[in-house]
C-alpha cells in the first residue's frame, strides 16, 4: 500500500488512542510488525499557544517510522499552521482527526463533530494539503448518529481536496465504542474513492483482520484496542497475511512478561519513573488479562508507583502461574533480559 508517495510494507497499522499510543508503545508496535502508527490527537490550538504537552505528543523517533502526528481542530487556517508547526518534528504524515467521538472534542466542532459538516472537512484537508509537502490523510466515522450516516460523502469531499488516504471507523459518534462495527461501510467508502482506504474498528485477531480485507476491498486494517497489551497482534495478522500463510500463536507467559516489562522500562525512560509508572498501571492491567489470578494482580497493578513494584508482581505472578522464580537472579529483582 502506498499513503502518497510512502510506501509501507504490511497490512495492519497501530490506531491513533489518546493516552496510550505514545512514543513507546508506537516503537513497540512497530517491532513487533506495525505497518504504520498515528501519534496521539494533538491541538491545532495548543499549538497555536505554543502548548508544551502538544509538543511532547508530536515527537517522532526513529525507531517507529512510518508515523503520521494527527492534529485536531475546526478551522482550516489554524489547522494548516499547526501541520506546518507539525513538519519541525519530520513526521512521515499528516492525519486530520474527524472522529474522536469524546465530548471535549466533538463539543468544540472539532474530532466526529466535523461529520456534520462535510464542506468544512474539504476545506481543512485543502488548507492542509496546501500547507504541507507530505502525504496528508484524514480519519473519520460512519457519521454522526444513526440518522447521518454520510461516510462516503465526507470521503468523496476529502478524496476531492486531495487527501491521500483515508481511515474510516465503523461506528458512528453515537454509537462510541460499544456496538459492532459496521464493516459495510468501509467497503462503501472504497468502493467511492480512489485514494487508499483503511478499515477500523473491532480488529482482535488475526482473522478478524483478514476478514475485514476480505469483506471490505480495504487495502489495511487498523488496531486500536486490539493491540492492548498485545503487541503481538501486528506479528500474527502479517504471518497470517502472508503467501506462506502462517498462525503464530498467543505468546506464552515469559514472552508476556518479557515484553511487558520491556514497555514499563521504556515508559519509565522516556517519561520517568514516577510518571511513567501512573501510566504504566493501565498497560500492565491489559498485559494480564486472561490470566490467572488477573483479577488481584490487576487491582496491584493500579497502584504501581514504582518499576521495582513492578518486578515485585512478575515475580508473584510466575509462582502463582508457573511455580518458578521469573528472577533467577541472587537478588530475585534483576531487570529481565
């Protein structure tokens, strides 16, 4: 698939989630085979004020390219600057937010508030486009409630003011993240335009993912929840994809913990360990899911304040799982390898 002139190599992309797909979890998406990942949703008008959180979200590194930085806002000149801001941080796209369905967005005009504004939505990608010498894509919902459904025109307008790609959810603004999610119009959405079109929305596995390129002519999927404490994901729905056409299975508890532990440290790295412990509480809740004893190991896990706390809890949770020391270290806390 190619976004402009960007070629990626697979078929599945990390979605954009607010409060957790930062720096270190998009690397470690992108290790574990992620075609492509979004930023965190950044304000256009923060970066108007020169906001030092927006800034923080939009710094790429390295090790997680292709990555688009996604910007949200409601007015097209404000929106072009902030992607002109957006180009000091190289990322290798623009991706405009037209579907956050929270109410601190949509109440503002901005995120799915703008599916009720097609013409508007043209207007931003066009100012967009014409700010920047990079691929700008957009991402959108089935509309505003079930009696807007306007997908495909917003789409068509989009295509029209010179997005290069588009990413549809399959749910409306009403809908949020509880229904099913309407696959239906995705292949709509495809079958209306002639730029790359990316499905969203209820991808858990790697048949799932299949299924979707299958149902819906899409040309990639994208994760969001899925890839929750599961990195894996993006492994298994390219092996799965494959000529050869391989199943790898669910990691095994070490690789689980292994991992896990990797993500924390990286965390900690990169935002310090007392913050980045808060922020680790949620993500190692989703690393334990379906284990046993998840339940006690999850209510620790919100109180995490420190990374040996966290070493302190693989350790109960190898004895309780496997009977085995997780450290066979002399110390019983050294880092995992």
């Amino acid at each position: 698939m190619k976004i402009g002139n960007l070629t990626l190599a697979g078929k599945a992309a990390l979605a954009p989630m607010a409060g957790v797909t930062d720096q270190p979890f998009r690397e470690l998406c992108v290790s574990f085979g992620a075609a492509y990942v979004v930023t965190e949703m950044v304000s256009s008008k923060g970066l108007q004020f020169q906001d030092r959180k927006s800034g923080e979200l939009m710094a790429v590194s390295q090790g997680e390219r292709p990555a688009a930085i996604q910007l949200f806002g409601d007015d097209p000149q404000i929106m072009a600057a902030a992607a002109r801001k957006a180009l000091l941080h190289h990322p290798d796209v623009i991706d405009i937010n037209m579907g956050c369905p929270a109410p601190k967005v949509s109440c503002t005009g901005s995120g799915s508030a703008l599916m009720k504004r097609p013409g508007l939505c043209g207007e931003i990608v066009a100012a967009v486009k014409q700010a920047v010498d990079i691929p700008v894509t957009v991402k959108i919902r089935k509309g505003w409630d079930k009696h807007s459904v306007n997908a495909v025109e917003v789409a068509k307008i989009c295509a029209d003011a010179g997005a290069d790609a588009i990413a549809v959810h399959g749910r409306t603004r009403e809908d949020m993240y509880a229904p099913p999610a309407d696959w239906e119009i995705i292949r709509q959405v495809k079958e209306a335009v002639d730029v790359p079109v990316i499905g969203n929305g209820d991808i858990f596995s790697a048949e799932d993912a299949v299924r979707m390129l299958e149902e819906t002519g899409c040309d990639l999927v994208m994760v969001g929840r899925g890839a929750l404490g599961n990195p894996w994901i993006f492994a298994q729905i390219n092996a799965y994809c494959a000529p050869e056409y391989r199943i790898l299975p669910p990691p095994g508890l070490s690789e689980r913990m292994r991992v896990m532990v990797k993500h924390m440290e990286a965390l900690c790295a990169y935002k310090g360990e007392e913050r980045g412990m808060r922020e680790a509480r949620k993500h190692v809740g989703w690393y334990l899911k379906g284990m046993r004893g998840a339940a006690e190991f999850r209510r620790r896990a919100g109180t995490l304040s420190a990374f040996s706390d966290l070493l302190t809890l693989v350790q109960d949770i190898y004895e309780q799982n496997t009977k085995e020391p997780a450290f066979p270290e002399e110390n019983g806390k050294a880092r995992m390898q």
